[in-house]
C-alpha cells in the first residue's frame, strides 16, 4: 500500500513539475540599473528614498490553434494534413494587448520526418501570427501516431529595451 502511495506520489510529483514549466510565460525583468545610466543618484527627478524593485510589466503569450483538417486523394491512398495558426501577443497582466517595438513567432509542423516552417514579424504592433498547413501523409490505415503533428513555436517581443521570450507546443491528430 505505501509503495502503490509513493509512486502515485511521484508520479503526481512529475506531472505538477511537466505542466508548469510547459505553461509558464514569458517573464522579463527592467534591470536596476541600467549600463547606459547613472544609477548613483543625480540625473533628473527629486530626491526620495530607494526604490522599489523591478517587476515584470508585460505578459508575451504564444498561442498554437487547430484551424482546419484537409484530405486530398481516395482510398487507399489518401492523405492528410492539419491547418494551424500560431500567433504571439503582448499583453499587460490584465490582459489588454500593447504594442511591442518589435514582435515576432516562428513556427514548424512536423510529422514523421517531414516539416513545414511559417515565419512573421512586426514592428510596433501587438499581435503577429502565421497559419499554414502540415506536411500531408498518408492516413489510409496508418496507426495514430504516424499521424501526429507535432508543432512548435517560438515567440519574442521586444518593449522598451526589454526582451520576452516563450515557446509553445502542440499535437494534432491528422483524422483518417
């Protein structure tokens, strides 16, 4: 009994620790002082005592959605593939987006050994995505994880000479 509570345990252990690194996103910190300026006092502003210390102004989240499902050809040799969109924004901790000085998502859908890659970018804007179509394979009595896409995303922003950086994954199921 104590041995079947001590794997549950860890097991549950392990799951806690791969969800929240899996989820977690994107955090930047404003350094205390920055190498351009002079942090020992002087500059503009009056007087006070300390300050407070930094944090994170801004919430990067990349998302991956499923858009579609296509199939081309007949039995027995069909094949298929999965539409996504990836997308990058920047957001404050209430959630309103605000625009980056710079913001970007780069994607790739792979499946078995084949890929396909979609890149977007812009300057002063708050939300950027691509959506493109996985590589097509064969679906016609292939087992299920010959047909699972796997889809990664990387995301950066950059606000007020502060970077945020995150990645997203997922898997789709390609329908036979």
């Amino acid at each position: 009994m104590l041995r079947r509570a001590s794997t549950l345990g860890v097991a549950l252990l392990a799951c806690t620790a791969f969800i929240s690194v899996t989820t977690t996103p994107a955090q930047a910190w404003v350094p205390e002082c920055p190498i351009d300026s002079e942090c020992g006092g002087g500059g503009e502003g009056g007087g006070g005592g300390g300050s407070t210390p930094p944090t994170p102004t801004y919430n990067l989240q990349g998302v991956i959605q499923l858009e579609d499902t296509g199939h081309e050809g007949s039995w027995p040799l069909r094949q298929g593939g999965v539409k996504v969109r990836g997308y990058s924004r920047l957001a404050t901790w209430g959630n309103d987006r605000v625009d980056a000085n710079y913001i970007n998502v780069r994607c790739s859908a792979t499946v078995l050994s084949y890929s396909t890659h979609d890149y977007d970018s812009e300057n002063n804007g708050a939300l950027v995505d691509v959506t493109f179509w996985s590589p097509t394979v064969p679906v016609t009595g292939v087992p299920v994880q010959s047909r699972t896409v796997t889809i990664n995303c990387i995301h950066h922003a950059e606000k007020n000479g502060v970077n945020y950086d995150t990645t997203s994954t997922a898997q789709f199921i390609i329908p036979e």
